[in-house]
C-alpha cells in the first residue's frame, strides 16, 4: 500500500504520506509511525532497492545484448 502511494506522488514529504495513508490512527501517529518504518535498514537502498533493480535487469536485459 505505501509503495502504491510513493510512486503515485511525485514531491512525496513525510506529512503528505500520513494524510493519504488511510489508517484509522490520528495524522501524528501515522506520520510517525511511517518515519519509524522508513528509516529501517533494510529499506535502505543498498539493501533492498539495488537487489530488486539487478533482478528486474536480469529478467528483462540477455547479459549477451548490449545496451
């Protein structure tokens, strides 16, 4: 559901995250909870979005084509 909402927004601001993450909680407590769970380590790029990339590559691009 967040990814939805990032690639939906383009200037995206931790504010604009809370107010249209639909949860049943008060917009501080969204807002911090989305801080908390974006500032996991396993979000990081090097982590999580560099793998997701090489792997997409791997599937659409044959290692034998050049670019």
């Amino acid at each position: 559901m967040l990814i939805t909402l990032l690639q939906s927004e383009r200037q995206v601001s931790l504010e604009r995250l809370a107010t249209l993450f639909a949860q049943p909680i008060q917009f501080e407590s969204r807002r911090r909870n989305l801080q908390r769970f974006l500032m996991l380590p396993q979000l990081s790029a090097k982590a999580l979005w560099f793998p997701i990339l090489k792997y997409w590559l791997k599937g659409h691009f044959n290692p034998h084509m050049s670019l």
